[in-house]
C-alpha cells in the first residue's frame, strides 16, 4: 500500500510539473503571437511607405522627362498614350 501511495504522489508530481510548463508554454506563445502581430504591422507600414516611395519616383522620373530629358522619353510617351486612352474611355463613358 505505501507503494501505491509512492506511485500517486509520483504522479501528481509529474502533473503538476506538466501543468507549470504547459503554462509557461502558453504564455512564452502568447508573446510570440504578440511579437508576430507587431512585426507584421510594422512590415504592412514599411510595404505602404515603399509603395509610396516607388509612386513618387516614378512621378519624378515622368516630371523630369517632360522637362526635356532624354533618358525617357519614350516612357514619357507611352505613359502619355497612357493617359490619354484613359480620358478617352471615361469620356466614352459618360456620354452613354
């Protein structure tokens, strides 16, 4: 009999070891989950700034070939052909 009570304080030992590092398990994941929502905010804010950045280069580089520079010019056309398609179909569309 004084074995089996060995045996069951053995046991709860065991689970209640099993318990502490299932909670210290779960909260070492819950900082993780924090840290990954974080640095994924942080990725989607740098991925708008890039794309902002991207956006006001490409503005600059069509400014500057407008300007006169002959790097571009035929981006500058294309992107005026471009434009002008545009205009033509929502002039088109609102005369239906």
């Amino acid at each position: 009999m004084g074995e089996l009570i060995k045996i069951v304080d053995s046991l709860e030992n065991k689970i209640s070891k099993l318990l502490h590092r299932l909670e210290v398990l779960n909260k070492a994941n819950k900082t993780l989950e924090d840290e990954l929502m974080s640095i994924k905010a942080d990725q989607e804010k740098t991925q708008q700034m890039v794309s902002e950045w991207e956006e006001k280069y490409n503005s600059l580089k069509l400014a500057n070939t407008m300007l006169g520079s002959n790097t571009n010019k035929t981006e500058a056309k294309l992107k005026i052909n471009t434009l002008i398609r545009e205009l033509d179909y929502c002039i088109a569309q609102l005369s239906e």
